[in-house]
C-alpha cells in the first residue's frame, strides 16, 4: 500500500511528528511512506497514494496552519474514493480549551466530502478540554491530536500506538 504523509507546520511540530511517523510504520504496510511539505506540494499529489496521513496543527483560535488554509479549497476538488486519510496534529489543550485540535476537525470534513474513508480515531481520555471539533462526541477524536506544549512527554508513546492502529485498520478493511 503506498503511503503518503501530508503536513503543513509552522514551528516543525507536526513535521516531527511525520517523520517519526514515519520509521513507526516503516514498510509494514508493503512500502515506506514518503512524505510531503503541503506548502510546496500540489493537492493533487493525493491522488498517488492509497493511504494518507495528514499533518496540521491548530493556530489561534480553532484555525488552520497557513499551508494546509491555502491548500482546503484544493483539497474539496479531489475524488479520494478508495482511498484511506487519517489525521494527526499539534495543539494546545490548555492555551486553547475551547478549540482544542479544530484543525484536524476542519480538515477532516474536507477530505470526507471527497469520498475518502476516514481512518485512525483516538480516544479523548487523558486529554483535557472544553471543546474540538476534532472531538466525535462518542468518547473520540477523528484523529490524534498531540499536545508538545503540555503533554509531550506522551508525543513518541501516542504516535507509536496509533501507527500501529493505522496499519491494523488499514490491513482489515483492505481485506474486507
């Protein structure tokens, strides 16, 4: 399964966090991922890759890194059917309670309006905000969201069990 890992970062957070990414799948899942600045990428470069993983943290007040703000609009012409996108991210569980993670929210609308299947929630336990539109009210995030400025001693031990969630999800519903 090609894998491509799509990331838009400011300070190198979630950049960090696609290049662990990374060495945890490895070629697990038949190839190694490669991956992608979205500031200098076309959106169409999506379409090379059966598995998606996208990067982008939360700025301000619930809003979009710059590079994946200009890149939204891009993504919605895009026909993802058959094809698998899972979101990660940074953000600010205490700075920013009351908008916790929206960029992984935001985005995954887009990306589910192109008929792609949304992969890799994570649970909200251990996290502590007001409110995300990352957060799908059953007790889960659409995603994985990482907190480096609060809980980054948990960073590395979150992205190495989600990695291994992605590579579980992806194996059954590709068999099914």
């Amino acid at each position: 399964m090609k894998t491509g890992i799509f990331y838009g970062s400011t300070y190198g957070n979630t950049q960090e966090a696609g290049e662990q990414l990374i060495g945890l799948l490895g070629e697990t899942l038949g190839s190694k991922p490669e991956i992608f600045d979205v500031h200098s990428t076309k959106a169409e470069k999506l379409l090379d890759y059966d598995l998606i993983l996208v990067g982008c943290s939360t700025w301000n007040v619930g809003e979009l890194q710059d590079d994946w703000d200009d890149k939204q609009d891009d993504v919605e012409g895009l026909d993802l059917s058959g094809k698998f996108v899972a979101f990660f991210g940074a953000g600010d569980q205490f700075g920013y309670s009351d908008s916790f993670a929206d960029s992984l929210g935001i985005l995954a609308e887009k990306f589910a309006e192109t008929g792609a299947t949304i992969i890799g929630k994570w649970p909200t336990e251990g996290y502590e905000f007001d409110f995300s539109r990352a957060d799908l009210g059953d007790g889960f995030f659409i995603g994985l969201p990482l907190d480096y400025d609060n809980q980054g001693e948990l960073t590395t031990p979150r992205l190495t069990q989600w990695a291994a969630q992605i590579v579980t999800e992806v194996s059954t519903l590709a068999d099914s």
